[in-house]
C-alpha cells in the first residue's frame, strides 16, 4: 500500500500534498559532520514518502506502514524527551518548524508515511524520514523555507525531540541529491557542490551490503563518540576538530590519552581523505577513490572503533574479490558496507559474500547495486 491509498484508508479522505525525499549513502566521510568536517554523501533511489492533509485544529497525527496504530498529539506538547519511539522524528520536525516560524492558526495536521529505506542500515532512514515531513509541512503551513532551514529543523528534531546527536550530513544529502553524483557538503560553511560520479561512464558499479546488524544513533557508542571529540576539541583549545591538521597530530598525541588521540586521528585523516576522493573523482582516478574508501574504513575500524566483525568481513571479502574499495557506511556499530567495484563482478562479489557469511555462521547480507539519486520533492 502506497502513501496516498494508506492515507485514505487511514483517515477516509484524501491528502492535501504528498512528498518523499530519499535516505543517502555516505561515500566517504564518518563521523567528520558534527566536528565541522567534510563529507561526501549521495542520496539513493529508496525513498521514503509522507502524504499529508490539513486538519481543523492544533493535532498532529502520524500514522507509518511500518508500525500498527497512529500517534496524536498536539503541536503545543511536543518538547525534547516527550516523544518516545519512531513518532519523535516526524513530530519534532513538526515541533522544530514551529520553533519561530509564522504558522497556520489551526496548524494541525494528518500524515501517513510508507518507506523503503531499511531503518538502521546505515542508510538515514531518519533523514528521509524528516525531509519528507518536512516538505509535506511546509507545503500545508505555507512556509518557503531553503534547504539550510529544512536540513536545521531535521537536525533539530533528531537532536532535541529523539535526543540522537547527529550531525546535518544526511538532511543535506537528503535535499539535494542529484543522478550519478555526490554531494560535497563542507559542515562548517554549509557550502555544498555537486560531484559527478560518472559511474556507467567508467564501468562500476556501487554495491551496499547491509549486514542486518541494526543500531540506534540515540544508543551510547555514537554518543561517546562524540563526546571524546568534543573533549579533544576542548582540550587542544581549537573550536572543533575541523581546525585540527595533520601536522598538529603529534601534539594532540602528546595532549590527550590514547583512546581520545585515536577518535581525533580518525577525524583529521578521514577529512583529507574526502578532498583527496574528491579531486581523484574529479580527475577520474577511480582506483585512487578506491584507496581512500578502504583506507576510511580502516581509519573507522582501528581508530574511531565502530564498525562490527560482519561489517569487516564484508569489506575484506568485496576487497578479495576484486572491488577497487570498500567501507562501511553510515553512523557504524552495525548496518552497511559500501563497495566500488567493476559492474561486471558483482555477481561473483554476491556470491562471495553469501560464502563468507555462512562461514561465520553470520544472518546472510542484503546486497544491492545502490544507484545514486534526486533529492527530496512534492511528488503531488
């Protein structure tokens, strides 16, 4: 059942706007988007899409094909640690929005959001989530809000209302993704350029191995993670890890403990490697993208200590058979590997992993050939 059919059956009337925004694929580029850094996302064709109606009064409804019953509350309850479960992202975008903005006397609303972006796999099945409610609001509230405000207000409900300390990497990969290319978004700036991939043009193909390991951004690694940055951050007197170089890792080294000095070199490396994968896509020098994908993933998995055996087995297997590189993606501690691998190995690559995870005696990989994406829209 699509949006538009589970609307009407849901609340008996049809909707007033219908809208979908896409979850995305990080190319290169974890964990660098709340210290300022780079990252180098794309969206992906799975999308999730949201229909929504006005209603009479201040109610907010939201009704998913993902989870029995429908959640109401009114706009004016909605505050940090008062939404519990999945409802916190699409009424704290709501709450977000309203935050100083001119709304409707009778902002209430009905929403019905169906979705084919598997939740936990790396792949921002909140961003999606929050873009498409986002536009959809907009839309009924009659707000012109830019790409900066939306991305803000997903942030903010992810943040404030769910209470997951994210970064804005996956709204902005969410709104502006374009067909065969990738989003080079600078997190400090927010200045954003598109970067062709050229994919078909070269022969590869990217493949997504999610591993059905699920985590919760809201969960305690991702958290502490952040922490350890902000802390480092603090103590080598910089405003963010961003303005920490590769020539001022020996003195972080000499300032901080192990484990911190480690989660910063990750940070630092993993933002030269995005301008570097970025002016090698540039140059069409794919196998050097390959390099700095393997080499990001070894940075996550040593350094920064977030990735799971099944995702090490997945990138060790796709590099052993042939890929150019592979890493996981996404916020870590379960979900996805993204590969950049010849189009015509994919196959044999498939095969490989299905071997090497029943020899682990690990749940078989969901693996897909993922084709980069447009970004969110009005689809009515």
């Amino acid at each position: 059942m699509d949006s538009t059919s589970g609307f009407a059956a849901t609340y008996g009337r049809s909707p007033d706007v219908v809208w979908s925004a896409p979850g995305r694929a990080n190319l290169i580029g974890e964990h660098t988007d709340y210290n300022d850094g780079f990252v180098l996302p794309f969206a992906i064709t799975e999308r999730t899409t949201v229909a929504a109606a006005r209603r009479g009064d201040d109610t907010l409804a939201v009704t998913s094909s993902a989870f029995p019953g429908t959640v109401r509350m009114r706009l004016a309850d909605i505050a940090p640690g008062a939404v519990p479960g999945w409802p916190g992202y699409p009424l704290g975008v709501a709450w977000a929005l309203a935050q100083g903005q001119a709304r409707p006397e009778s902002p209430g609303a009905d929403l019905y959001v169906d979705s084919s972006v598997p939740a936990g796999g790396g792949l921002s099945s909140s961003a999606a989530l929050e873009m498409a409610v986002a536009g959809a609001l907009a839309s009924l509230w009659g707000l012109a809000l830019s790409v900066p405000e939306l991305a803000l207000a997903g942030q903010r409900a992810e943040n404030e209302v769910v209470g997951a300390p994210t970064g804005i990497m996956d709204q902005y990969a969410s709104l502006l993704g374009q067909p065969d290319a990738a989003v080079f978004l600078d997190c400090r700036t927010r200045e954003t350029r598109t970067v062709p991939l050229r994919l078909a043009q070269a022969g590869l193909a990217l493949v997504l191995a999610d591993t059905g390991e699920r985590h919760a951004h809201s969960a305690g690694g991702y958290a502490a993670r952040r922490a350890s940055c902000e802390k480092a951050a603090r103590v080598l007197g910089v405003p963010a890890l961003r303005d920490v170089s590769a020539a001022g890792l020996p003195r972080a080294e000499a300032e901080l403990d192990d484990e911190t000095f480690r989660r910063v070199r990750h940070v630092v490396t993993e933002n030269d490697r995005v301008q570097e994968t970025v002016a090698a896509l540039e140059a069409g020098a794919m196998k050097t993208v390959g390099r700095y994908l393997t080499a990001s993933h070894r940075s996550m998995r040593d350094d920064y200590e977030i990735t799971t055996p099944a995702l090490d087995l997945a990138v060790e297997t796709a590099l052993s058979a042939g890929a150019l590189g592979a890493r996981m993606t996404g916020g870590g501690f379960g979900g996805s590997t993204i590969t950049l691998i010849d189009r015509r190995r994919v196959p044999a690559l498939r095969t490989a992993l299905a071997a090497a995870f029943a020899a682990a005696g690990f749940t078989q990989p969901r693996v897909t050939t993922v084709t980069p994406g447009a970004g969110a829209h009005k689809e009515v």
